[in-house]
C-alpha cells in the first residue's frame, strides 16, 4: 500500500515540483489549491487526487483532508507549503495586509496542523513537514512582515516537535534558499507609501538589489527543495532542520558562526547599505 502525502499550495513552485516528486516516487499524492479549476496537469497524473484547499477557510481545509481520506484510506505526511512574502516599509503596511500575511503563512498552517491531528493521533503516526525559509533564520531589509510569519513557524515547529513525538508523530522543518518560483511576482505583496518620503531613497535603493538576487539563475529550482522535502518525508531520521538549496547552507552556516555585527555587516555590504 502506498503512503500518501497532503501538499498545500500546490499550483505552482516548490509545492507542484513536490506533487511531481512523490508522484513519481509512487506515492499517493493530495495536491491542494486555491482554485483547483484551473489545473489541467497535475489531476492526469496518476495516484493525484487535486482538491481545493485555502488554508484561509477552514471549510475547505476540512473538506480537503476528508476528499483526500476517501480516496486513499490514510494520510501518512502534510506539507505545509502555503504562502507568499509580503514586502516593504512596516510604517506603510496595511493592518488588514499584516493579518492576511500571518493569516496565510502562520494561522492558515496552524488550521491545516490542528485539522490533520485527530487522524494521526488516532494511527498513532504521521508527519509534518513545515517550509520555512532560510528567512525563519536570517532577514533582510523591507521584509520585516514575512519575516516575522518564517520566524513564527520555526518556533512553533520546534516546540511542536516534544507534544506531537508523544503521540508517533513527527515535525519537520524544510528551510529553502531562493527558489526560481512566481514567489517575486504572484506570491509577493510589496507595499510602500511614497508620501512617506523618508523612506524613499532607502527603497529605491535596495529594491533593485533585491530584482537582482531574484534573478532564477541565481536560484535553485523547485525540484531541488522538492527533493529535500521527499529526503525528510523518507529519511526516517529524527532530525528537525533540513536546509534546501545551495545558498542556504551557505548562508545559514555564517549566522552560525558570526556575531550579530558580523553577521548584519556582511547583509549591508550584500544590499550595498550603511
């Protein structure tokens, strides 16, 4: 019997690549979306059940897991990839804009964990796979919002892990580098007032900075993290932290190893800042 897997946010990027990676490595896979009407590959696939999934209603996150149950009997592993960035000068960003950031990104993950625990408890196993960033560990200017939702998830993450290992079941934590996805256009919010002119040579500053190091070729693709996530879902390893992408290793391990002045030194010299 094959093991089957629950992905959110599975219509593009490193969810869709991780559709494709445990489809093919012959698992049954429930890929979830917002507006599953759209897709015309992945629900050909064979073993892929594509549902409609918006962490931000809790109906549809319900509904979702009993779809994905009807079909496969069992859910062994949730990926918990939903979300996007939500950029720019705090003094500029809308409350309605922050709650909707932490609503994606830490609360609609929280639902989406809370609803899968009565099947897990119950087989008395299972496993949550939560993508971070390497931006749950470092930061960079005009990102203080999806910063604080990365930094969120690592925490409840790792406090999670002590309850839920009581039970069989596990948490994992999946820390992506740059990833070539839409993460610079459809899956990011970038807010600035310019009548808060203050601000405005800062922005113009590192905006076109921040173009640069999106660049994909700069980039590890999707099917590169999608393959980190499978090593984690499969390693049997107790092991919370995965980093995924070259540049994440990279730059996680100089957090490691310098002291914050070091460390936020070389992120001025990175964006050209004093």
């Amino acid at each position: 019997m094959s093991n089957t897997i629950l992905i959110t946010g599975s219509s593009t990027g490193i969810g869709r690549a991780t559709v494709r990676k445990f489809q093919q490595e012959g698992w049954n896979v429930i890929a979830t979306m917002r507006n599953p009407e759209k897709e015309t590959e992945l629900n050909k696939l064979e073993r892929v059940l594509v549902t409609k999934l918006d962490v931000q209603q809790l109906d549809s996150i319900d509904s979702a897991i009993k779809a994905g149950l009807d079909v496969f009997g069992k859910i062994d592993v949730v990926l918990n990839n939903a979300g996007y960035g939500l950029m720019g000068t705090f003094e500029s960003t809308k409350r309605e804009s922050v709650n909707r950031q932490f609503g994606v990104n830490v609360f609609g993950l929280f639902d989406v964990t809370r609803a899968m625990l009565p099947h897990f408890r119950a087989n008395k196993s299972g496993l949550f796979i939560n993508i971070t960033s390497i931006g749950g560990k470092i930061t960079f200017p005009v990102s203080s919002m999806y910063h604080a939702t990365k930094f969120a998830v690592e925490g409840f993450s790792e406090s999670l892990q002590y309850e839920l290992a009581s039970i069989g079941v596990g948490v994992k934590i999946v820390e992506p580098g740059g990833v070539a996805t839409d993460f610079g256009g459809r899956s990011m919010d970038f807010q600035h007032d310019n009548a808060l002119t203050e601000y405005n040579p800062f922005v113009a500053h590192v905006m076109p900075i921040y173009q640069g190091m999106m660049a994909p070729e700069r980039m590890s693709a999707p099917e590169v993290i999608a393959k980190v996530i499978y090593t984690a879902a499969t390693d049997g390893k107790d092991q919370l932290r995965y980093r995924a992408g070259d540049d994440a290793g990279q730059i996680l391990t100089a957090r490691e190893n310098m002291p914050d002045a070091e460390f936020f030194g070389m992120i001025k010299g990175i964006m050209g800042i004093n």
